[in-house]
C-alpha cells in the first residue's frame, strides 16, 4: 500500500506506538491501553483483520520497518519508522491512497473493513455496523488504483 503527495493534513496524533510492520496509508486501530501507574506509558495502535468493535486511531503516515538497526539505518527519504516508535497518525484531512476496496464512488462514506483497507461497504453484526466510518471518498479510483480520501475522525 502506498500513499502519493498529494495530501492535505489538518490534525494528527503521534501519542501512540505502533508494534506491527505497517506500510503507510493503512488504517490502525486503538490496541491495548495502560491504566493507573501505567497511563505514563503511551497506547499502542495496531492493524486488525476484522475491526467490528475497534475504534480508528487515524491513517498511518510512515511506514514501519523491522530493521536491525545495528546493521542498517533507517530510510528517512522514505518515511520510515522502526517498529517500537510513536506513530504519526492522520486525523483529519485527505490523503490519496491506494489501500481501497471496490469501486468508491465520489462522495460515498468510507468504512475501515478489515487489514487497514477502506471501501464503502458496510457489513453488520446484528443490526449494528461492524465496520467503523474513517471518513469519505473524494474521488473514485484512478487506473492505478488510487483515491482521494477525507479522514474525518472524532477527537
């Protein structure tokens, strides 16, 4: 998955870590959170399969890399960060990626179904939407598979 340079940023959150190898432009949701003592320790957002019941952390901005980093230094140029760190998360604004699903049409909510991925399908468990709205598509894809995203989240 990637994401181009056309991208307009309004808010971001970078007080969660990220333990997960994650290309960027993925969709990460809150994972486990500290409590009492531990509230000094930051949350952890993570990628999940099936998001029914999770809550979006935000768009991922860089990539996270497993690297030894004894042996190779990270790639600044392209926007890595090594497994451990603080995660650089989109929470408002737009973003063109190409981690979409289906065939989004301008305009249409997009919903985060599953490994980070957006489309406008809304799958239900028991009458309650499974799949968390993340924001709306601006545009639908490209011939290279590509779409322009609004990221709207809460705060």
């Amino acid at each position: 998955m990637a994401l181009k340079s056309d991208r307009n940023v309004l808010e971001t959150d970078i007080s969660l870590v990220c333990n997960d190898v994650v290309s960027k432009g993925l969709v990460l949701v809150y994972g486990t959170q500290a409590s009492g003592v531990g509230n000094e320790t930051p949350g952890i957002a993570t990628l999940v399969v099936n998001p029914s019941g999770y809550k979006v952390a935000g768009l991922t901005l860089a990539s996270f890399v497993s690297i030894d980093q004894t042996r190779q230094h990270r790639n600044f140029m392209k926007d890595e960060q090594v497994v451990g760190e603080k995660a650089p998360l989109l929470r408002k604004g737009y973003v063109v990626t190409d981690a979409v699903a289906g065939t989004p049409a301008p305009g249409a909510p997009a919903y985060l179904v599953g490994t980070g991925v957006l489309s406008t399908v809304v799958s239900a468990t028991g009458g309650v939407a499974a799949t968390p709205l993340v924001g709306a598509f601006a545009t639908a894809k490209d011939e290279s598979g590509f779409a322009k995203v609004y990221i709207n989240l809460p705060a």
